[in-house]
C-alpha cells in the first residue's frame, strides 16, 4: 500500500469512531478530553539560592513555578563560588516546562561546554539545580521521586556513620565514646579517615609516600577501630588520595586481615591504571569516586575494571538521574553503587531516593555526626534516620522540608537567604 492510501486507509478506518475527526483533533480529543490524566501545565518562575557552611559548603536552590509549587535542591563541596554560575542558569530555566528535566539538563551542560560544564563547580551548580527539579516533579504530579526514578527496589536505605573530625587515636576515651555513640546509633556501617598530615612519622607534611612509622600507624588506628566494633558492623577506610601507587599497594595488603568494606582511594581517581594496578594487587575491595563527574568520568574506571565499588556523589556528580544511570552502568559490571555524601538531610533523602530504585545499591554515606543537634532540626520532620537506615517517605518530592530557623544558623554571612536575584 502506497503512502498516500495508506492515510486513506486509516481516516476511512478511524473517521466513523471518531465522528469524522479529522486527525489532529482526534489527538487532541484523545489528549484533552477523553482521558481523565492531565499532564500538569507549569512553568519556572524564578530560581534563588541560600549557602551553608556545616560539613563542607553546600547551596540550596529553590525553584519557583506560576503553580506555586516549590522545589529544592543541594549541591556541595565544589559548589563554593557556584551561586553566580546558577544565577547564569535562570535565563535556561525561567518560563520553561520544569518536568522536562533530561532537557534541562542538557540545555545547561551544552552551553557549558566551553565554561567547565564537565565537572567541578558548574557541575556542582547544575547538580543542584536538576534535585531541585525533581522536587518540582514529584510535588507537581503527587509522586515520591523513588517513583519517577523507576520505583523502588527497597523500603529502607542502609547509611554508613563517618566517624567525622576527631578520627579513631588507638586507646584515646574521646575515640572510644565515639564509636559507642554510631553503635547506640544502630549504624551497621561506619568509615575512617587513616590519612594524617600532622602524623609527624612523616617524611615531610607534602610529602606522597608513607614512612614505615606512619604505615604502622595505620594498621594501628584499623586495628583498634575494628577490635572495638562488632564484626556485624561494617568498616570502610578512607585515604582520601593523599598517597602514591607504592603506598597504596602497601597499605591495602596490610588491610587484608581486617576484612574492611572497601579501601577508599588509596590514590587519587584520575589516574585510572594506577587504581587499577592496586586493585589488581590485593583483596582489599577499593572504592573511588567522590570527586568524578558524569557517566563520561566512570566510563573508564569502569571498562578497566579498576575498582570494586563507585562512590559518586550525587550532589555534584550531575544530579539524580545522572547518578541513577551511572548506578546502572556499575551494574552492568556487576559493581556495587555506594554514594559519597555530607549534605543536609535534603540531600541526604534526595539521594536515598536513588538508593532505593536501583539494585546495586550498596550503603549511603552520611557524615554530620560532629552537627547533631542541626542534623535533627535541619527538616521539620525531624530526625530522618531510624538505626542506621533511612525508610523512603511517600510524600511527593523529596519529601521533607528545610526547617529554616535552625538552617539559618549555619548561614554563610553577607549571602542571600532565598532572595530575588537583583537586576535578574
Ligand atoms: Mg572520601
């Protein structure tokens, strides 16, 4: 049947159902009348901006629609500096669908290209700004996020405890409490940070290799640590890629015995053969990646087999969705998804919608145990936690709002709290 009989074929076939519609009504019949679901008509308004100093620095984006419908989003560590490059993004994002997020993005990172939109602070910036949009979503189409992002795989997401600032000092009492405080807790998982500029075993304080003294130091410092936790509660070990390839490969086989849920960048993760030759060196399970950005930066790492388990950080990483599918490209290698992150309980609950719809979720970092009291009244619903896990709320969004009187404690001084953007 030729083209031109073919659409003679069809209006004869549908014409009588439809009335005698003719096609473009029909569409719009189908669209607008016949179906009781209605695709929210929205719009952004406007975009601002709020910045904190608590484990790091992190910005809260808010985006505004002409529904009235409000989200929010957080981006950290790289951001420092972003709210001028998000006040860039508005001319993007102002008077454009906000559930069109996949277009959003790739309208904000395309124009980038020449401006660093391949990590770092304007992907930082962007991050916060796509999490802000997903909060739109949910709250305009009355999901959870977990749900748009697949629906979830499990209720409850399992948080690992950073021991925070004052890091395990064998036999020290401060250590010890510390370590029965993320125990009361309920937390199954916890990490320490085994890299110390101040270690005066060291050959100098700039300096790449570990001296014997401060290898032993490290072996120590594990030792206590894992002694004093049950064996039913996981360890991680974070060098934080402050050493070279010897010494990584030294540490992570004195590692072995202690059975530890990963070493955590033994060097730094741009240089992929050199991660990989530790890998390949010991059964130590390494993890990289809180510093990687896009699918592009774990495309490598992952075809090279050079880590056990990715880490990105999706509050910079490229937000929700990238992080998502970054989560399914580890899959694919049958890699293990543990994300790295140190943001407010928004954050937090943004990322653990992602934790919660893909399979290879592994455990979700949180590190504001030196900020309790903040970390119990940053959201109006309070404490988010419930021994060690978080459970998913089914309130639309992310679900759970910033308690402002006590968000505002941490504010940086001199920057604007949500404000108009001036001349914008
Ligand atoms: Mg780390």
């Amino acid at each position: 049947m030729n083209p031109t009989n073919r659409r003679n074929f069809l209006f004869r076939a549908v014409a009588p159902v439809a009335g005698g519609f003719l096609f473009p009504s029909l569409s719009r019949a189908v669209q607008e009348a016949s179906s009781p679901y209605r695709r929210p008509k929205i719009k952004i308004t406007d975009v601002r901006t709020a910045e904190v100093r608590v484990h790091g620095y992190q910005v809260h984006v808010r985006i505004y629609t002409d529904q009235g419908i409000v989200g929010q989003g957080e981006g950290t560590d790289a951001i420092q500096g972003g709210v001028p490059l998000i006040n860039s993004f508005r001319r993007l994002l102002i008077g454009q669908d906000p559930l069109n997020i996949e277009a959003a993005f790739e309208r904000i990172r395309t124009a980038g290209i020449f401006a660093g939109a391949q990590g770092g602070q304007y992907l930082a910036a962007l991050t916060a700004v796509e999490i802000a949009l997903w909060d739109v979503a949910g709250r305009a189409l009355g999901l959870p996020i977990y749900q748009l992002m697949g629906g979830k795989v499990r209720d409850r997401v399992r948080v690992y405890a950073d021991s925070g600032a004052r890091d395990m000092v064998p036999g020290d009492e401060r250590s010890i409490a510390r370590i029965h405080e993320i125990q009361k807790m309920g937390f199954t998982a916890a990490k320490i940070d085994i890299d110390d500029p101040a270690d005066p075993a060291r050959f100098d304080r700039v300096n790449w290799t570990a001296s014997n003294g401060e290898i032993d130091r490290m072996i120590a410092t594990v030792g206590f640590t894992r002694g004093l936790y049950p064996k039913n509660i996981d360890l991680a070990v974070d060098m934080h890629g402050r050493y070279d390839a010897t010494t990584g490969k030294r540490v992570a086989k004195e590692m072995e015995p202690f059975k530890l849920l990963w070493l955590e960048e033994p060097v730094p993760a741009e240089n992929i053969d050199a991660m990989r030759d530790i890998r390949q060196s010991t059964k130590t399970p390494i993890c990289c990646g809180e510093n990687v950005y896009l699918r592009h930066g774990f495309r490598e790492i992952l075809e090279k087999r050079a880590v056990d388990i990715i880490m990105p950080d999706l509050q910079k990483v490229g937000g929700l969705l990238e992080g998502r599918k970054i989560a399914d490209m580890a899959h694919a290698y049958y890699v293990p998804f543990a994300p790295h992150c140190v943001v407010s309980p928004i954050g937090t609950m943004a990322s653990a919608h992602v934790c919660a719809a893909v399979p290879n979720f592994l455990t979700l970092e949180w590190h504001w145990i030196d900020s309790l009291p903040l970390w119990k009244g940053f959201v109006k619903e309070g404490e988010i936690f419930d021994k060690g896990f978080i459970t998913l709320p089914d309130r639309p969004g992310i679900g759970v709002e910033m308690n402002e009187e006590m968000a505002r404690k941490v504010q940086v001084p001199g920057t604007p709290w949500f404000e108009p953007t001036k001349g914008a």
